[in-house]
C-alpha cells in the first residue's frame, strides 16, 4: 500500500506542494516571500487562534513559489496559504 500524501510531497520532484492553514483564524505574521530557500522545518507563517500562536512549517525543502496570504488575514481551516516547489 502507498502512502500518497508522501509520494506527492516528497517523491516526485519538481511537483509543488500546497501549505495549507491548519485551523481558522488570524494571519499574524508571514515569514517568507516567492524566490526565498527554505528547508523542511523552517517557520513559512504563523497563525492566531483564540489569542494562541500556532506556526505552520515547511514540509519540505525548496524554493517558495507564491504567497496566498497577508498579515491580518482571516483565513479558514484548509485554506491554500504557501506553495513550495
């Protein structure tokens, strides 16, 4: 059996992968822009939910490709936030 939410992000080069926001809530800060190299595990944003700080990270190295959010954003759950190719 595969494991297809690894295949995509990790084993097929050159296919971007999609950040997504976790939770809803506030953007508070955003930490990259398009062009920046990032490593797996870097800060990409952070988010406030309920006045708690919950930062989302890259899941994998690359460069960042676009930015679908701004600081002081309202955002939902699953909501396409930082895309990494």
């Amino acid at each position: 059996m595969r494991n297809w939410q690894f295949l995509h992000s990790e084993a097929v080069s050159g296919m971007p992968v999609m950040v997504e926001t976790s939770l809803p809530g506030s953007v508070w800060k955003v930490l990259v822009h398009p062009g920046v190299q990032v490593a797996a595990g870097d800060p990409l944003f952070i988010l406030e939910v309920m006045k708690t700080e919950v930062p989302h990270t890259a899941p994998v190295a690359g460069t960042v490709r676009a930015v679908y959010i701004s600081e002081g954003d309202a955002v939902d759950a699953g909501q396409p936030a930082i895309e990494i190719e």
